[in-house]
C-alpha cells in the first residue's frame, strides 16, 4: 500500500473526484450558454482568464484520475523530493504528488492558487490527508507568487492554471529546473505557445503529447544555478 491508496487520502480522493464529477457537468451547461468565441476567449486570452476562474470558482476542473496517479508515479520514480505546481482548485493534483513526496522520505511542494476560497479548501483537504507538512498553498497570482522563494532547485513542476501563463510560468521557474526535471503541462494543447516552447529543437526540454490532454517534458539542460 501507498499513501496514495490507502486512508485517509484514498477515501478523500474517491469524494473529491466524485463531487468533481458531479459539479462538471453543471459548469459545462454554463459553457454551453456561450459563444464559441467567448469560450476561447476565456481560456486563451490573458484578458479574460480571471473573469472565467473567477466564474469556475466553486468548480474541481480537476486533472482525470488517470493523470493524478500518473503525477504520482512521475513524483514517486524520479525520486523527487522538490516539486511546484502552477493551479491548485480544491487540491486534488496536490494532494496526489504531496502522498508521492511522503512515500519519497519528505520534500518540499509549493503549489498557487488564486481564487481564496478554493486555497482555504485546498489547504483543508490537504489537512484532512494528513499531508500539510509537505505542501504549501500560496495564495495569489502564480505570476507573483511563484517569482519569488523558490527552492534552489526544482525536480518536478506541474503546470494546470490559466494556459495562457504556461510559458510564463515556466520561464519563472527555468532557471531552478535541475538537469532531468520533468514538466507536466495539463491541456498544454489549449497553449500553444508553451508548446512551441517545450518542443523546439535544442530549445533544453524534450517532449511528448503523453495522452490526450497531457504534455509530457523532461529539461535536457540546466541553466541558472544549476549550471554553475
Ligand atoms: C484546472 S484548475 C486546477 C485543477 C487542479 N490542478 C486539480 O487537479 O484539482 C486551475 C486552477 O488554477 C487557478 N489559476 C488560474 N490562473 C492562476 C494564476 N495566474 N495564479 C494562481 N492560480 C491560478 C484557477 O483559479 C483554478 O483553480
């Protein structure tokens, strides 16, 4: 057994994913109401995206459960004990790769939300799995909260907020990533741009589309401190 699947956390992974489920359905019909235009606009432009999380703030948008545990296992194999994550909602991403950094012996995970009643759920989900000594909710815009206090160097970064900032969020980060670092980048085809990115020869990452909503890196190259 792990700590991913056995009480408490799997009894409060099996709730989360079912209110998620039952609240997506709801959020849908709300898309449904508008435009297409208004759509991708709300989730592409960098006006917008504030006005559709403030709109999703009562919503999961949470990764599938074939992607939480494949966060654990990319926690759990690489060994990672530094992990920072870009997106919180109510914590169920978090919560898989914090159990990966409690199987791990320990480590540090920073994750950022925006929204202050998602990082109060967030914080208390994370309570209740008997976690919170691992994972640090910041609260605010990952653009200012992820710029500053970082640990030395980063094994693991999770990417699931506006899709717009991937690359922002990623330049942030880029120059703590270690040689090796991997970089999960959730509905990374809704970015185009970090894509671009992540796969562009000799840029320092190699990447694969690891699933239909998944884009999978590795950093090839360190920069910053990790090169001196
Ligand atoms: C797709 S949801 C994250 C889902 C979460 N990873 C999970 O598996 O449950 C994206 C979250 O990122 C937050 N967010 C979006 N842009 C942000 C930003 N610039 N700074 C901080 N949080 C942001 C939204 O409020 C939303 O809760």
């Amino acid at each position: 057994m792990t700590t991913l699947t056995k009480p408490p956390l799997s009894t409060l992974l099996d709730q989360l994913f079912a209110d998620a489920d039952a609240t997506q359905s709801i959020l849908m019909q709300q898309m449904e109401q508008l435009s297409p235009e208004a759509r991708q606009a709300m989730v592409a432009s960098s006006a917008d995206y504030r006005q559709f999380y403030a709109r999703a703030k009562d919503f999961h948008l949470a990764v599938s459960r074939e992607t939480g545990v494949l966060l654990y296992l990319l926690a759990r194999s690489s060994r990672a004990r530094s992990i920072v994550e870009f997106g919180t909602s109510f914590g169920i991403s978090t919560l898989h790769l914090a159990a990966a950094l409690r199987d791990n012996g320990g480590g540090r995970l920073i994750s950022s939300e925006f929204e202050p009643s998602k990082v109060v759920k967030a914080r208390y989900n994370i309570e209740a799995a008997g976690l919170a000594d691992l994972a640090e909710i910041r609260e605010g815009d990952a653009l200012e909260t992820l710029a500053r206090d970082l640990p030395e160097s980063i094994d693991l970064v999770m990417l699931d907020g506006a899709k717009v900032l991937y690359p922002n969020i990623l330049a942030l980060l880029e120059p703590r990533l270690s040689a090796g670092a991997l970089i999960v980048a959730d509905n990374a085809d809704w970015s185009p741009e970090y894509l671009a990115r992540v796969r562009a020869p000799d840029g320092g990452y190699l990447s694969l589309p690891f699933s239909d909503d998944v884009e999978l890196s590795i950093r090839t190259a360190a920069t910053g401190r990790q090169a001196r």
